[in-house]
C-alpha cells in the first residue's frame, strides 16, 4: 500500500483533489501510477481516502476521491517538549521514529544547556509526513515552533506532567508513575541535561521527575523510549 498526503480535503464526494509537486512526481514518475490507477490518501487527520487517478501530470496529479473511512485516535494524547542536539540528525531521527510510534505532539525546547536554537521547521515538517505515510498512520502528530524553556512553562497543560532529568538518579519510574489512558506531557533536556535551576521551576510547576530506566540515554533516544513506553503501557 502507498499512502499520499493531501491536507484540507473536503468531506463532501466524490471531490477532485489536485496532488502537490512532490506527491505527484512519487505518484507518476516513481511508482508510474497511469489514469485510472487507484490510490488512497490521508489528510492526516485519521481519514483514509480512496480515489482514482485521472490525469498523469507528475507535477499537479488529479485525483477523484470516492470513499472514506475514519481511524479513530488513540484515547489519550501524548505531547514530548525535546530540546533539538546539536547533531540534527539526531533530532530528525527521533521526529522520524515518534511519528511511527504514535506521538500527537512536539515542541522542540530551547533549555539553557542547548547547542541548537534554531531549526528548518519546513525540512522537520517534511520528515513527519513521510513518517506518517511510511508507517501507514493516518495521524500527523503537530509540530510546534521552538519555545524558550521558562516560556514554556507558562503554558497551560493538561494530564499528567514529567520531566526526565538524568543528573540526579530519580526513583520514580516513568512505567509506575504514568497512569494509563491519561494525557501525558514529558519534557526531555539537552545533550548537557537541564540545569538545576530548570528542574526546580518544572517541579514547582507540577512536573514529576521520572527516570526511563538504568541507562543513561541520549537525548533522541530517552524521548523515543518515552514515546513508546507511553504507547506500550495503554495497549
């Protein structure tokens, strides 16, 4: 099965869709769809298009939408605030890998120990369609701009709030301390890890300290773990 991303299709069909350059060049010139070769696409928001191609433009691709069908989301909502590595690959792996798993939500964090500030959201964005679409999940989690850490703080959020902060050994597990079916908000620090000082704020905001396990963990790889565990713990 190959999935194509199509944003803001409307609910009323049959429809005719026109695909974007890049989708319609896959489509096309990739895969040699030809007219009347059927397709399925998602606009990302857990609907699965069913459609024909009419036209084998591999620059602006029509597509006519026939049918739908709705996969409900999972029942909770999880939201990871990660501060970007200096190495972005790393980074872009991470996007790549929570996008499979299941994740709702990302905000890159700015942290005092960062090396990273600044990001090509255009180029991150791009990796989580193409996660999305690999995986076959019909969900594109949200990507939000990078946020200072105290601003982030100032924020309202809902469910239940942890940060995983390695400097000190925390006895708290995040497997015991999560309850199943709730939202979950985990805040995961640099490659230097967050500084006292942010970790007092965060607790004094509501946030558990929590570990992810015996290891340390870099920072790509403690925000993947996080990811799963929460996946793992409401299946």
């Amino acid at each position: 099965m190959n999935l194509f991303y199509q944003p803001e299709i409307p609910d009323i069909l049959p429809v005719n869709v026109v695909l974007d350059a890049e989708e319609s060049y896959h489509a096309i010139r990739v895969l040699r769809f030809r007219e009347g070769s059927q397709i399925q696409l998602t606009d990302g928001q857990g609907k699965l298009f069913e459609g024909t191609v009419l036209s084998e433009d591999s620059k602006a691709c029509i597509v006519s939408l026939s049918a739908v069908s709705k996969v409900p989301k999972h029942p909770f909502y999880l939201h990871l605030a990660v501060a970007p590595t200096k190495n972005i690959d790393r980074f872009e792996w991470f996007l790549e890998k929570a996008t499979e798993i299941g994740i709702d939500e990302i905000t890159p964090l700015i942290c005092e120990h960062s090396e990273r500030n600044s990001l090509r959201l255009d180029r991150l964005q791009k990796i989580l369609v193409s996660a999305m679409k690999q995986s076959l999940n019909l969900h594109l989690p949200r990507l939000n701009e990078p946020v200072k850490f105290t601003d982030f703080l100032k924020n309202d959020h809902t469910g239940q709030k942890f940060i995983g902060y390695v400097e000190e050994k925390q006895d708290i597990l995040l497997k015991k301390a999560y309850l199943t079916g709730s939202d979950a908000l985990l805040l995961i620090g640099p490659e230097g890890d967050f500084s006292k000082k942010e970790v007092s704020e965060a607790i004094r905001g509501g946030y558990t300290a929590v570990s992810l396990g015996n290891s340390r963990l870099r920072t790509e790889t403690a925000a993947v773990v996080a990811c799963h565990s929460i996946q793992i713990l409401n299946q």
